[in-house]
C-alpha cells in the first residue's frame, strides 16, 4: 500500500506539485529558470520514509546518507534537498549546496567574475522556498 504513495510523491515532485502528505512529509519542487534544473525539496523527519521517496529520484542515495541535519543528493534527474524540519540555517546550507550544483551542471565555475551569478541563484532558490513554505 505505500509503494503506490511513494510513486505518488515522485511523481509530484518531478511536475512540482506541492503535497504535504500528513503532518511531516511534504514534497515540493523549485522550478529551474535561468538553468533549467529542478530543485526537489523533501521535508520530513522519518529517515526511512525520505530515503524510499528520494530513492526514487536519485538512485545513488544510501539510508547512510541521512545521518546530518539536511542532505543535498545532485546525482538524479533533479537536485533533491531533503531536511527533517525547516530551520532557516539548515535551508541556507543546503540551498547553497543546490546552487553549487546547479552551476557545476552549467559549467559556470565560481570566480570574481562569476560570483554575482551564484548569489542571484542562491537568491531565486531561497525566495522559491519561503514562497512555498510561508
């Protein structure tokens, strides 16, 4: 009975629909604009829960992986942040990881001449998050 959730909950993350499924989990994307790469955002505390849904996503992810505060997962189709619980400096940390491997992809290194570009994607991705998580 869980398998058809957690297919539910990839789905919605892949076409950015935002779904909190109960008190903890809730499953959202921030849509790629300038670079085109997905941002999927996984909320909840259950380890094992948040390992089968981004399991899905990126097939690299070990249960290993979830032993911190928040987890930043760019080997899937999208960059997958996950975090138990919101915390402001939780969101920053990981959000800066994202930005980081949205540029990777982008090819944009980080330099004098290109660190304007990182912040207004750190930007873009921390006003899309507090968009979606008034």
């Amino acid at each position: 009975m869980k398998e058809p959730l957690i297919i539910l909950l990839v789905i919605a993350a892949i076409f950015g629909i935002s779904k909190k499924i109960d008190q903890q989990l809730e499953v959202f994307t921030i849509p790629g604009k300038t670079f085109d790469l997905d941002v999927v955002v996984v909320i909840e505390k259950d380890v094992n829960k948040a390992y089968k849904i981004i399991k899905g996503i990126d097939s690299t992810a070990a249960l290993d992986d979830f032993e911190a505060r928040g987890v930043t997962f760019t080997n899937g189709s999208s960059i997958v942040v996950w975090m138990p619980e919101v915390q402001k400096e939780i969101v920053a940390h990981e959000l800066l990881h994202a930005t980081v491997a949205i540029m990777n992809w982008a090819s944009v290194p980080l330099t004098d001449d290109t660190e304007e570009v990182y912040a207004y994607q750190l930007q873009y991705l921390t006003n899309e998050f507090y968009k979606i998580k008034k």
